[in-house]
C-alpha cells in the first residue's frame, strides 16, 4: 500500500487535511480529511507527524467495483470547490476627466451570447459569476427602435441624451445603430460548414441534442443555391457531409441526427478541417462562413488561448468568418468561445434553449450571415466647456486607442445586416458633481463656436465588399429630453448588469426592485416577450441575491 498526502490548509477551525491513499494492487484510491481538535494556532511538527504516522498505519482496503475501476471518495471542510467554467473577468471602465482625456474610442460589439448565459445561471438557480457578465452584450441583446439609414450609408446613427436613473448628477448619453436589413431570400449564396464538437462533454441534454436540434432549425433556411458541409470533432476530426446543396435537406437533416458524442477533444484540428472544407465549397461574392457549435472544452492538440485566436485571425483573410455558438454547462470555456467569434470575423450567440437557437438563427438568420460593414469603430470626442467626466458603460474588451481609429489595419467588429448596436456613456455635465475631485490648477477652455455641443461623434468603417474605411461625423447637442422608452430600458438593462458583478459602486441606492420596476414600465411594444423575461429575471436574481 502507498500514501500521499495531497494538500494541507487552514480551516475556519483548526485544519482540514485531505488525504489521498492509493489502494496497491487494485487500481482504487480513497480520500479522506482528518479535522484535529480546533486550534486558533498555527500547525506544529508534531501534529504534522502525527498524520504522517496515522497514514503508516495498516487499513483495510476495500473492494474494487470492477476490475480496474479507479474509486474515489472525497470529504473536505470549508471547501468551496471552483466551477470549471472559464471566464475572463476585466475591470469596469475607468471615469475620465474630459480636461485630461476628452476622446473615447472602441469597436462595435453586435455579441449577445453573456445576455444568454446569464439568463441560464439565474434559471438554475444561481447567481452568474462576475466574469460572464458583460454589459454592452446583455443591452445589445434587445431590439431598439433606431432610424434605418437615409443617406445610402449601410446603417442609421441615432442619438439621445436623458437623466441618468441611479445618480442624479449625471446624464446618459445613448449612442444607437441600426443597419439596414435583408430578406434571407434576398442573402447572397451562403457556404455554411456546420462544425460540431461530439466529445465525451458533450453528451448531455444541453450539449450535442441541442446543437442537433439548432442546426435542424437552420436547415429549414436553406434555398437551393446554399451549400452546406458538415464538420465533427472528438479525439479527431473527420468530414460528415461535404459541401452540399440547399435543396437536399433530407441528407443534412439525417447527417446531423447520425451524430454522437464521446472522446476527448481536439478542437484545433477541427477547425483546421472546416476551413478546408469552408476553401472547398467557397462561393466568390458570397457569404462564407463556419458555425462552431461546442462547450470550448478543448483538450487535445492546439488548445492555447493566444493560438486559437492567431488561427482564427489568420483565416478570416482568406474571406471565410467564423461564428461561435456555445452550449453545455459545467465545463463552458466562455472566454474562448467570444474572443474566437471576434478574431474569426463573426460573432458569439448562447444558446442556452431551443427557443433562443430559433431568434439566432431564424428570427435573426440575415444579421448573423450577411455582414454590412466591416470594422466599424466608435469614437467621442467631449466637449470640455459641457462635459467634466465620463465614463463608457461596458465595451471594456473592446477599447482601442485614439490612434487605431484612423488606421485601417487595426481590426474591429462587423455589424450585420438588421443588426442594432447601442453604446451607453454616463456624463457629468459642467458644474455639476462627479466621481473626481476637482483639479487645483487644470481649466477647460471653451471651444468657440461649439458651446452648446456636447460631443463629436465618429463613426469609421469598412464596406462589406471591403476598401478604404469610410467616416461619418455627427455633432451631439446637450439638449436633454425626457427619456423614450428604449432608452430607459436599455438603462435598466445596464443597471442590473452593474448590479450583478456585486460592488454597486456606480448605481448608488438603485436596487434590483428598482430595476425591475424601471424595466416594468418600459417595455413598450414587446412583440417577442423579450423584455418582459427581462423582467422576470431581474425578480429572480432579487430572490438569489443575499
């Protein structure tokens, strides 16, 4: 018989030491944790050797379950185990002084995916991590009522500024973008590779049927000039379907219901094989594009972070995007699924419910295919003479600097055909109080002839059938108007993403029944329900939230 002693770690009480046996001669192995008597003091040698001594003890070995079969039992105290799940957890945007640094720029972020998985904790019962949350997804989750474009650019610029409802020395600035839409009749030719991640983790309710079922939803859009190719991953990956036409549903359809999960996961390759096939089936002028369906669970083969990323930026050259569709829970690897989606061209979607597969990729099929501008960046430019500070609410793994606006070589977001974008910025106007103190010796100058304009705003992008970047310039004015009903939700969406990461450093008093009752009374026309769930989730988190 072998012993190991695997951790040793302070306890609320005395300590909790974990012991790891290895049972000689069968295969199984047994943990237990010993709790000596409290002690507020630290662990001495002798209690040290104690255990030491207690494991030289002969004990007796249990029967294995079957030949081989490795046993494990594992009891610690005051241990709270870690969630596999992956996140990446980046600070809130700092409040800038407008005197200091007047300009804020960043790329689009059309995601929705956080909005989703959020819903999903808070259904299981749960708060989310702070990690999955991500403001400006759970606010562009929503459909807005933004003014199509008039002037043959590809997407309408709107702009409102009302009171802010947790801090009443401040104002909301809300910039809205709304493209122009399309018919999926009238989409170019799509070349869709279905890739489909069949490992061992992915045998679940809420992995690999779901993603069955999602694509099936996507199949029952195709036209007969669509080509699709169907992609798996496990241990290896191998070609299911190759490139094949629209019209032949009934193979894709039974393609996709042969698949089954099990084996480890060796996602790279698979991406690797679906680019080949995405080159295979490409269609000039066309819209080309890889559905990855998959928990990011990557374990075989290529699965650093940087690596993935460098692939899929490196493919999107070639003209074929990559959308990420995230399913499964437990092991989800969140981070990699929404950066992939940014470096691949493409964008990122939860699906957490069939219903949620069917807005992705039915309702919304035109804004997740077909893009309408590409690298399209943000910037506003304060006026200092109306505006003392401010900050950008959300956005923050999004950020560029001043410079990469007027540099067609940074990349930036895509925004598709249909697609509404919203950015919320909260302002202090001149005179009134803000989150800084004043500085002793720094003035603002007035600009002249621009006195009553509370910002520039920028818009820089790229034509979908690419070229020189393009820029649109509009003044904001300061004029502050009672605030419409997209504006006051998209606030209480806001809100309550701040109110989940927990510090309620920017929303004062506000609380989550606030919330819901902003939100309640905002809901306007609401023909999907979408805002009423809201609602409801808001009411959920109350009761979650200690």
């Amino acid at each position: 018989m072998s012993h190991s002693l695997l951790w040793l770690r302070p306890a609320a009480q005395g300590f909790a030491v974990t012991l790891t046996l290895a049972l000689a001669g069968c295969g199984a192995s047994s943990s237990h944790d010993v709790a000596p008597p409290a002690d507020t003091g630290p662990i001495s040698r002798l209690e040290a050797d104690t255990v030491q001594g207690a494991l030289s003890k002969p004990m007796p070995i249990p029967a294995p379950m079957s030949t081989g079969l490795a046993m494990q039992e594992s009891r610690t105290m005051d241990y709270r185990s870690e969630p596999r799940e992956q996140y990446a957890n980046l600070p809130d945007n700092p409040v800038h002084r407008v005197a200091e640094t007047p300009v804020s720029t960043f790329s689009v972020d059309v995601d929705t995916g956080s909005y989703a998985n959020v819903r999903r904790f808070l259904n299981q019962g749960s708060l989310p991590p702070e990690g999955a949350v991500r403001l400006e997804e759970m606010v562009n989750y929503f459909p807005y009522h933004y003014a199509l474009p008039t002037d043959g650019s590809p997407f309408g610029v709107t702009t409102e500024v009302a009171p802010t409802p947790w801090n009443p020395h401040t104002q909301l600035l809300r910039i809205g973008i709304k493209a122009s839409d399309r018919a999926v009749a009238q989409l170019a030719p799509a070349n869709l590779v279905f890739l489909v991640d069949v490992s061992g983790s992915m045998d679940r309710r809420e992995g690999l049927p779901l993603v069955q079922s999602t694509l099936k939803l996507l199949v029952d859009q195709l036209r007969e000039q669509d080509r699709v190719s169907l992609v798996v991953y496990a241990g290896d990956s191998r070609v299911v379907l190759k490139p094949t036409s629209g019209r032949d549903k009934a193979a894709i359809r039974n393609a996709i219901d042969q698949l089954t999960a099990g084996g480890a996961t060796a996602g790279a390759s698979g991406i690797e094989l679906a680019y080949q096939m995405a080159r295979e089936g490409f269609i000039d002028n066309g819209i080309n594009r890889i559905l990855l369906a998959t928990d990011g669970d990557f374990n075989v083969g290529v699965s650093d972070f940087d690596s993935l990323k460098q692939m899929a930026a490196q493919q999107r050259k070639s003209g074929v995007s990559l959308t990420t569709l995230g399913f499964g829970v437990d092991n989800y690897n969140e981070h990699l699924m929404e950066q992939l989606a940014d470096a691949g061209d493409g964008n990122y979607a939860y699906i957490d419910t069939l219903r949620e597969a069917r807005k992705v990729l039915v309702d919304q099929l035109s804004s997740t295919l077909a893009v309408v501008a590409r690298d399209v960046k943000l910037q506003v430019e304060f006026n200092p003479a109306r505006v003392s500070e401010y900050r950008l609410l959300g956005y923050e793994n999004r950020a560029l600097k001043r410079e990469d606006f007027n540099n067609d070589k940074v990349d930036a977001g895509e925004i598709g055909a249909g697609h509404t974008v919203t950015a919320l910025y909260e302002i202090v106007p001149k005179g009134q109080k803000g989150w800084l103190e004043p500085l002793r010796y720094a003035g603002a100058p007035v600009a002249e002839g621009q006195s009553e304009e509370l910002a520039m705003l920028r818009v820089r992008y790229k034509p979908a059938a690419g070229g020189d970047s393009r820029l649109i310039e509009r003044p904001i004015t300061g004029q502050t108007t009672e605030a419409s009903d997209d504006l006051r939700f998209a606030a209480a969406v806001a809100a309550f993403a701040q109110q989940l990461k927990g510090d309620g450093r920017y929303t004062g008093s506000m609380t989550l029944k606030d919330t819901a009752a902003l939100a309640r009374s905002a809901r306007g026309d609401d023909p999907f329900g979408l805002r009423n769930e809201f609602v409801q989730l808001v009411e959920l988190a109350q009761s979650l939230k200690p």
